[in-house]
C-alpha cells in the first residue's frame, strides 16, 4: 500500500456529502459519462454491489422503465426505489436466485473486489477471479449487444481475462478513470455490444 493513500480524500468526502454510500460511486459515473453503457431502459445487474454506491448512480441513469439488480454476499442496506432489488446471495446461484436462466440484463457491471491482502500477486489474482466470476454472470445474463463492465488490477494474470473477453463484445475497451486514486493499480474492463 502506497504511504500517499488516503481513504478519506477529496472523492471521499464528496460521497458523503451527496448521499453516495462509496466514493467509487464516481467511477461508474464516469464511465457512464464517457462509454454510455446505460440507456433510460435499461435492465442493470449489479455483480458485487455492497455498499450500493453503483447501484445508486445506476438507478440515476435509468428512466421509470428501467431496474437495477444489486448481488452481494453481504447484504446491502434498502434503497426506497421500486425500480431496485436486492439479492443477498452469491453470483453462481443467480439461476435459483432470481428464478430464470434466460439473458435478461442489458448491462452487467461490477466493481467487485476481494478482500485485500497486501500482498500485490495474490491481490492481483483475486481481481480477476471476481471479474471472471462477473464475465461468467454476463456470459448467462447479458442480452445480445449489452455491455459489461469489471474492475481488475494491473499485472500478469489480467492479460488472459482481456484477451478471453475480448472475442464476446464487438469492442473492449481498457479504461484508467481519473475518479481513480493516484496510488491504485486499477483499470476497467468495458464491453460494448454483446456477442450472444
């Protein structure tokens, strides 16, 4: 861990002051802003949502038509919007969880993260088995020409996610976001356009 990392910086202190639960709230903004991976209508699952800061800006970009879908292992606190359900379960049982095993998701986005260790290969490696777990998710879930979007770290395992990803979307991008802190080795996965 950097000696500059600062869990209370200036993105932090934003979070709370609008309502956000996380300050991470700011990234999917800014992927939203720059990729469009929602539209008014769209149908959002959340892979990963503890603390709800994604699927708070995620219920933002959607119309009265569209609905978010939170998963997490730890269950995350209610949002009062009919528009929002959450699953407290895991991502693997997603057919028993939600009743259906047919692709009913036009976007599917996690920034999910292990529990971080310090221990930079083993942290590395524990990103991508959550993005892989996501991918899974949208391999299932995602309609044709949705889109994905997954958190990972830098290093020597991601490369074969990328190169794994990539024949499924009609384009992957690899995107460094300036909501990121200066000290993180983070990057986002984003698909665009689901080849079912």
């Amino acid at each position: 861990m950097s000696s500059n990392y600062n869990r209370k910086d200036h993105l932090y202190q934003k979070a709370k002051d609008e309502g956000y639960r996380s300050r991470a709230a700011y990234k999917l903004k800014e992927i939203q802003s720059t990729y469009k991976i929602m539209q008014p209508s769209s149908r959002v699952l959340d892979v990963g949502a503890w603390p709800g800061g994604w699927t708070q800006v995620a219920l933002e970009c959607l119309g009265p038509k569209g609905s978010v879908t939170g998963i997490d292992l730890q269950a995350v606190d209610p949002l009062d919007d009919p528009r929002c359900h959450l699953i407290t379960g895991d991502a693997r049982d997603l057919e028993t969880l939600l009743g259906t095993s047919e692709p009913c998701f036009d976007c599917v986005i996690s920034d999910m993260s292990p529990k971080l260790t310090g221990i930079k290969e083993a942290d590395q490696a524990g990103t991508v088995a959550c993005a892989e777990l996501a991918l899974y998710v949208a391999q299932h879930y995602l309609a044709q020409g949705g889109n994905f979007v997954a958190k990972v770290f830098k290093g020597g395992q991601v490369e074969g996610f990328v190169k794994s990803a990539r024949p499924m979307f009609n384009k992957l991008v690899r995107s460094e976001l300036a909501s990121t802190r200066n000290s993180s080795n983070e990057f986002y996965v984003i698909g665009l356009g689901f080849k079912r």
